[in-house]
C-alpha cells in the first residue's frame, strides 16, 4: 500500500514519506501474543479434558474466537498503520488516510506560516513526536507519531522557510539569492 508518486505533479518532487510510528502497533502485537498464548493453553485443557465431538467443537469455537480477536484487534489497526500516509514534496504536505473511506489533507508550502514539534520523554526515548503545522487555515493542524520528528521538522521548516515558500505576506520581498538575475 505505497502511496502512488504517479499522483504528484509531473515536476514534483518527493521528499519524505512516512507512515505512523511503529509504537502505534504495540497493542495489536502485545494483543497477537497473548491471545495466541491463551488459545493455545486453553486449546491444550479442551484437547485433555474432552473427547469425540465435544473436543471438537470445542476447539473449533476457540479458533473461532482466536480469528475473531485478532482481526478486529490486530488487522485493523496494521491496515489503518500501513494506509496512513505523511508526505512532504517540494510544493506541500499530504496527509492521506483510509482504507475503505479515503481522507486527506494538502497543504500547500506556501500557506505554512509555522511548524513546530512536541514530544515527551516516551516518544524522544521511541524517536516519534507530534508535528504542528500552522497554515493560513486557522487552527493548527497536529499530526501524532511522526517517525524522527525533528528531522521531519528541519526539512519541512527548510523546505518552507529557507527555499522561499512559507507565509505569503513575505512573498513582496526578493530572494537574496536571486539578486543576481536583475
């Protein structure tokens, strides 16, 4: 489920893409573990403590079970982690999410008025943080498990501010290094 680059313009360039953190796939690993481990004992009391067609429908109730779990707890959440999308191109930042239900969001670099990150021990120990991008929109938009969120903010702070994109008001002035063409 790789973003397709045949989407972008034809002379954009793709900087950066990254999925979620792999913290957000804890809980469905932790969750595959321990119902397989519980599967698997209470498989070995049924296949001990029954006979015939009772062991049987015992055991195939408890598969039942085992499916079910895991793919509501664990499928799920690794479709939505693998088909969750955060791109950064020379002209702007995608947001896309979804698997049945598609979102997203544009933004483009020269509506990007401020981009900051925010992470706390847990997420600096993880290497993943919170990246805040404050566009001509309004509210700032918050984009949660950002892997290495402080590269991700150089270049993206990079590609806005030190490349002549970044917030409009300051687009009357002229790029130093363009003097020369005068």
């Amino acid at each position: 489920m790789g973003y397709p680059e045949e989407l972008l313009a034809p002379d954009e360039q793709l900087l950066l893409h990254r999925h979620p953190h792999w913290k957000m796939l804890f809980l469905p690993a932790l969750t595959f573990i321990l119902a397989t481990a519980l599967a698997g004992f209470a498989s070995g009391l049924a296949w001990r403590n029954t006979e015939g067609t009772t062991r049987t429908v015992v055991l195939i109730a408890i598969l039942v079970v085992w499916a079910v779990l895991l793919v509501w707890r664990c499928l799920g959440p690794v479709i939505r982690w693998k088909s969750t999308h955060f791109i950064i191109t020379d002209r702007r930042v995608l947001v896309r999410e979804g698997v049945l239900t598609h979102t997203g969001i544009d933004i483009p670099m020269n509506r990007i008025s401020s981009v900051q990150f925010r992470h706390g021990l847990s997420d600096r120990l993880l290497g993943t943080g919170t990246l805040i991008i404050d566009a001509a929109s309004g509210d700032p938009l918050e984009y949660d498990d950002i892997p290495n969120v402080q590269q991700v903010h150089a270049l993206l702070y990079h590609e806005v501010f030190d490349t002549g994109g970044g917030d409009p008001r300051y687009d009357q002035y002229p790029d130093p290094r363009h003097e020369h063409r005068r």
